[in-house]
C-alpha cells in the first residue's frame, strides 16, 4: 500500500534557494498540482507529521540542517517518494543518491532544469493506472526489478516461467506492461513476447526484454518479435527508468490515439467506425441480439433547457447504457441514437432492456438545477443475419415504438 492515492495532487518541496523555490511553485501550479513548500528539514518533518499524502517529494540535496542528504532519508522513512535537485554531479554523490531508492534525480544546473521534473510527475501519475508482470526464473532478479517498478507506482505481479506468466495475463486483466527474461527452463522470452504480441496489440501491452547472455542477436531477436525495447543484465537503473518512461509514454500515446479515433467525444461509447470494425460485429456465426434505442422528444429536451442540458442527459443515458450492458458492444450511432449488440441470450437482452427503459422512465434528474426526465424507445432484433440487416429490421421495430406513443420496446414478430 503506497501513500499516494489517485486524487492527490499535492507535492512535498524542499529547497532553501528562493529563487529556485519559485520557479518550482510556479512550475507544479502550472502543471495541476499543489506545492508544499519547506525550506528546511524540520520544516519538512513537521509537514510530515501532519500529513504523507504526496504524490512525491522534490528535495535539494543540501540544505541548512543537513548537507548530505539527510532530508531523503526522513521523507523515505514515511513512506513518501522522491526526486532528488543536485548541483553536486561528482560521481560518490550520484552514486548516493542512487543508492537510496529514489525515483530519480535531477541536476540543478540552471532554473529550466525544473521543467524536466512535470514529466516525471505526469508519468507517475498515470503509472498508478498499469499494472506489471516481471518473468524470470531467478527470485532475485524478479525482487529487484519488482522493486525498481514499485518505486515507480506500478502494480507489480512476477511469474517464474512463460506458462505461468500466460496464465497470469488470462486470470489478471488488465496487465499492460510484460518484462521478461530471456533464458528461462521449457521456453524462453522471445517465446513468450511472439505468444503476447498474437494476443495484444503495442497499444494494449507494452513488452521490454532482459537477458544477460552475450549472445549478439538478442536484441534483434526481441524486438522483431515484437518487443518494445530490451536491455542487457546487469543494467543501469538510470537506463532502465529511461527505457520503461519511453516505452509507457509511447504506449499511452497509442492508447490515447485509438480512443480518439475509437471513441465518441461526448459520451465516451464507442463511434459507428469502431462498431462496424468490431470483429463481435464482422464475424459471427449464429443469431444474435441487436437494438437500436433513441430518446424521446429530445428536440424538444435541447428547446427548452438548452443543447448543453441535452449533452448531459446524453453523457447520463451512456453511463447506464454501459452500467446495464458491460458484457455488449455499445455504440453512438449519432445524435441521441444508440446500439446495443448483444449474443444470443434474447430473453435475458429483452428483460434488461425493459428494466432499463422503466428506470429511465422513472428517474428524475436534477442538472444544472434543472429537474429533468425523459424516456427512450427501443426496436429490438434477434435473428441469424448480416449487421446491415439487423439494423435495418431494428431501425423499423424502433419507428414502430416511436410512432405507438414512445417509452416502449417493440421487437420484432
């Protein structure tokens, strides 16, 4: 359990140059987060006995009360993390600081040096947001690269083998970051990143390998078979959290890209383009359960109150479009028109559709101080036939609903 929790934005600062002190403040309130300044140790430690919750420290080495970089130890001591400011880059100091678990440091060379720092915050950051698998057959290797991801605010698994790290990756969703050992008993590394890289796209898991052979191939190896990077045992840590940055950021850039593309802006439910691109929508074999639903009198919903009240009576329906069917493909088709793909289970679809439309139907919501109810009708589908066709016969049960009084479901004969 770490100290730091999503929501917290506060930085813990401790530096004894004024000028530097301002150039920080104003860096941090730039990026987002909330500076807490001391200019001492005994500062420091009072902050601390009051309240850890820092998503990290930013400490200069020297300070009045303690020139060698005492105040590391105390803020590691509760748990707190740090990146360390130093002018002193002679090798016996970078060797030090290194040695005391921080997550990095910075050379205080000029006031811009400050700037370095967000990024490193912003990847923090997100990092609570992956979660790691270390393979290796050695427990050492694994305890200590489990502990350098650690320090970084990664959700940290290990596996001792290929076959138990692809069991791990089928029972923990959500792993999006493999680091894995080459020379390894029954199948090795390269093995495993082929295996992954059939299952997960880059966007979806980012791969780095690790091996200690000297083998000149290697790296090739590793990365025509689909790894992010790799890094040759004994590495440096600096390299490492070098490589692992750049491989997470790039990674979350993919990510951010194919929700762009993928996602509808204002309701966050997946647009017509991915929808119709959707292997569930492209390939299938047997019936399947399809609806098509709008919201009633929703021109007269935006003439009254406003588009930026309809926006939000949108954002709402998608949120409960995506509470009642987390196990469907649910799709913005446009304007205040939505589709749910479903499998087989027409039963089950159409009892949860009905319950759906009857809590709408029944809720009164209260946006911007505006009590606001509404309702939606439904056209729902179950037959063995192309998407197109589904729609199509959905569309018509869907006009059928509307044009019997809205606040229905009508499905097909």
């Amino acid at each position: 359990m770490t100290n730091f929790e999503a929501n917290e934005q506060k930085v813990l600062v401790v530096e004894d140059s004024r000028p530097f002190r301002r150039v920080i403040e104003s860096e941090l309130r730039q990026a987002g987060y909330t500076p807490v300044i001391a200019e001492t140790i005994a500062e420091a430690e009072r902050i601390l006995d009051e309240s850890t919750h820092f998503l990290c420290a930013i400490l200069d080495y020297c300070l009045p009360d303690g020139q060698d970089g005492e105040i590391i130890d105390v803020c590691l001591s509760v748990g707190v993390k740090v990146i360390v400011l130093t002018a002193m880059m002679d090798e016996l100091t970078r060797e030090r600081v290194l040695a005391k678990t921080v997550i990095d440091y910075v050379p205080k060379d000029s006031p811009t040096c400050i700037s370095s720092i967000i990024p490193i915050l912003k990847r923090l950051e997100h990092n609570a947001g992956h979660k790691a698998l270390v393979v290796d057959d050695s427990a050492t290797a694994r305890k200590y690269t489990r502990s350098l991801l650690e320090r970084q605010y990664l959700t940290v698994l290990e596996a001792s083998n290929v076959n138990q790290a692809l069991a791990l990756i089928e029972q923990e969703k959500g792993i999006s970051l493999v680091i894995t050992d080459y020379s390894m008993p029954e199948r090795d590394g390269v093995s495993l990143v082929k295996e992954l890289r059939r299952r997960f796209r880059p966007g979806q898991m980012a791969i780095i390998g690790l091996s200690a052979s000297d083998e000149n191939a290697l790296t090739a190896k590793f990365l025509k078979a689909g790894a992010n990077d790799f890094l040759k045992k004994p590495f440096n840590q600096e390299e490492f959290y070098c490589r692992l940055h750049s491989t997470l950021n790039i990674m979350d850039s993919e990510r951010n890209l194919f929700q762009m593309a993928n996602k509808d802006y204002l309701t966050q439910t997946w647009n017509r383009r991915y929808f119709f691109e959707h292997p569930q929508v492209k390939k299938h074999s047997g019936p399947r359960c399809l609806a098509l639903l709008d919201i009633d009198n929703f021109k007269g919903l935006n003439d009254t109150y406003g588009h930026h009240i309809g926006d939000m009576v949108l954002i709402e329906l998608a949120k409960r479009l995506e509470a009642y069917f987390p196990d469907a493909l649910v799709a913005r088709f446009g304007g205040e028109e939505f589709c749910i793909l479903y499998g087989n289970s027409a039963e089950i679809f159409e009892r949860r559709l009905d319950i759906l439309r009857e809590d709408i139907a029944n809720t009164e919501l209260t946006i911007l101080g505006n009590p606001i109810r509404y309702s939606i009708s439904l056209g729902v589908v179950h037959a063995e036939t192309g998407i197109h066709e589904l729609i199509q016969r959905a569309d018509a049960c869907l006009y059928s609903a509307k044009s019997s009084g809205r606040n229905r479901i009508v499905k097909e004969a």
